[in-house]
C-alpha cells in the first residue's frame, strides 16, 4: 500500500499512470459517462486549515467515482482537542478507505500515514502540495508543454485522440516565496527531469534540506533546477510562469513584513514579456492581485489558473483510484 504524501514517493511512471487516468476521468466526466471505480468507498478529508478546491474537488470526485466523503474539520474532531495522532490514524483508518489530511507540519502527516490501514493523501503540508502540483503537470500536458522523455504509449494515445500536440520541453519559472508550492514544484522537476528557474528573495529561499532532497532526484533525471536572485533573470524564455501567496497560511502576522519583502516579485506584464512570447501563467490560487500576481496577468490570455484548479478534480479521482487500485 502505497500513501500520496509527496512525488518523491513514486516513479515517474507511476505519476505517468495517474495523469493518464485523471485525463481519462476528465474526458469521461466531460462525456457525461459515469463511472463507480470507487463505489461504496469513503473518503475521510481532515482540515486543519481553510480550503476552498481541496475540499470541494476530494468531495466531488469521490462522489463522481460512486463513493462518499466525510469532512472532518478541526472544529469537530479530537485530534485537534489533543488526542495522539497514533490513535487518531488507527481508529479512523479502520473506519474508512482513503484519507486525506491537510494540515501544518508535514512531520505531522508521516506521523499519521505509518499507523493507517489505508492510503493517506497529502491535501497540503506547510512543505509540499503534491496534489496541486499534479494538476498544474495536468494543465501544462493539455497545453502541449511536457517532457517528451517521460510519457507512455496509453499516455500518447489519450493525447493524440484528445488532438494535444507536444509544443515545448517544459522551462518553468517560479517567483515568489519559497515555500510548500516551490518544494514541489522541484520535486515534480525533480522526478520528471524538467527545468525549473527559481527566483525568491534571499530569506525566502526553499528549504535548504528540501532543496538537497530534490537536487538529489534530480541528477537520476537530469532535470535542471536553479536559483537566481532575479526574477527577470528566472523568467527569462520560460514557457511557464509559476507563482503563489507571499503570505501561506499560519504567516498571517507576517503579512506587512512580506508585503514590504517581496516588492520586485510580482508577476505583472512587465516581468511576463520576458518569457516566451506562448508562456501560460499558472498560479494555485488563492491568488492576491495586485501582491504576487498583477490582474491583467491572472485575468489575461496567457492566464491558465482557473482550468488549474478545475484539474484538480480530475487528477484527484485519478489519484485515488489509482492508490485503491494499487493496495
Ligand atoms: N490551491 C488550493 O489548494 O486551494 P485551497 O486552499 O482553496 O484548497
Ligand atoms: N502556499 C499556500 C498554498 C495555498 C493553496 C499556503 O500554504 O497557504
């Protein structure tokens, strides 16, 4: 058995597997076929922190898949009144099929997977997001740009019948805080072997073992990952401008200080007509325009943020039938 809690945990053929079967579902879905890979199934979703596509895109895409889901926020459950995390996984995970668990520490996360009976998804740590960053690697295939080196012959036939053409070798450029979507958007370079320019302010840079941990996979891929300290420098001739919140959740009290910290690294048109002329804006979403991300940017042509977050319906499914499948 197998728990989702970064891409680290796969091979990329593996994540190739559940691409393929998130664009399947999307294809059906659009289709108006059903499907019930998941039928009687229950999906426990614990938040410890505020989601808006997490929340709605697990419960939805259980349902769709003919389970059910039960939310189960911090108000409500023991585990934030102090019950052990050990007991907490060992009585819910006897109850349920799947688990997803958003929450601060991703230690926290570890703590709870080891003693579950069943696969437990990663819907957010203060260190990694790997369930988004699978549907920006989603968004990014149906644009054409992935890498060509890692792609399956039921990858490429789901393609070609859906008319996406490969365009681009991705170059991907990420500006802002260097925090849980940064860490994953290396580990998804990392594991796919793409490129990936990476421009924080120098306080703000990943974390330095994260960073070590993801350099490390990517020598076996030969993805390229580097740090510049300008961002004019990072975006330069990428085909996909990445970035998030300056301010991530449980850093509300420093929201002046990185306000004032950051100024220089908002997507705005400017910086955008550095990139190749095509590039897609992607950015997880919630967004603050006018902080990380100008609206004529997120709101503009190159904008790709809201079939982003839609894809994270779909590589959900994906995602949980494919860990149900492979117990
Ligand atoms: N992108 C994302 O995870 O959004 P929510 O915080 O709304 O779930
Ligand atoms: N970095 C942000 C992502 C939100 C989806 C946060 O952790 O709040």
């Amino acid at each position: 058995m197998k728990h989702f809690l970064t891409l680290a945990d796969f091979t990329p053929s593996e994540l190739i597997e559940m691409l393929t079967l998130g664009l399947e579902l999307k294809r059906d879905f659009k289709q108006g076929k059903s499907h019930n890979g998941l039928s009687g199934k229950i999906l426990g979703m614990i938040f410890e922190k505020n989601s808006t596509r997490t929340r709605v895109s697990f419960e939805a895409g259980i349902y769709q898949l003919g389970g059910m889901g039960i939310f189960l926020s911090n108000r409500d459950i023991q585990l934030s009144r102090g019950e052990s995390i050990y007991d907490s996984a060992k009585v819910v995970s006897s109850m349920l099929d799947l688990i997803m668990i958003r929450t601060f520490e991703h230690s926290r996360l570890e703590e709870f997977a080891k003693h579950s009976k069943v696969p437990v998804i990663n819907g957010l740590s203060d260190s990694y997001h790997p369930a988004q960053v699978m549907a920006d690697y989603m968004t990014m295939i149906e644009n054409g740009i992935f890498s060509s080196h890692f792609v399956s012959p039921e990858l490429i036939s789901i393609l070609q019948n859906l008319g996406i053409r490969h365009i681009a070798e991705p170059k991907l450029s990420y500006i802002g805080d260097g925090n849980n979507m940064a860490h994953s958007y290396m580990m998804l370079a990392a594991k796919f072997g793409l490129e990936l320019k990476i421009s924080t302010p120098k306080k703000y840079s990943p974390d330095p073992k994260i960073t070590e941990f993801a350099l490390k996979i990517a020598k076996e891929s030969n993805a390229k990952i580097e740090f510049y300290s300008s961002p004019e420098e990072a975006i330069s001739d990428c085909n996909v401008v990445l970035t998030d919140t300056w301010i991530s959740m449980g850093q509300e009290d420093e929201k002046e200080k990185r306000r004032s910290d950051f100024r220089g690294y908002c997507i705005d048109s400017k910086l955008m007509a550095l990139a190749s002329k095509d590039a897609i804006f992607m950015h997880c979403l919630p967004a603050y325009r006018g902080e990380e991300v100008s609206a004529d940017v997120i709101d503009g042509p190159q904008s790709r943020v809201f079939e982003e977050a839609e894809n994270r319906l779909h590589i959900q499914k994906g995602i949980m039938l494919w860990l149900h499948q492979n117990r």
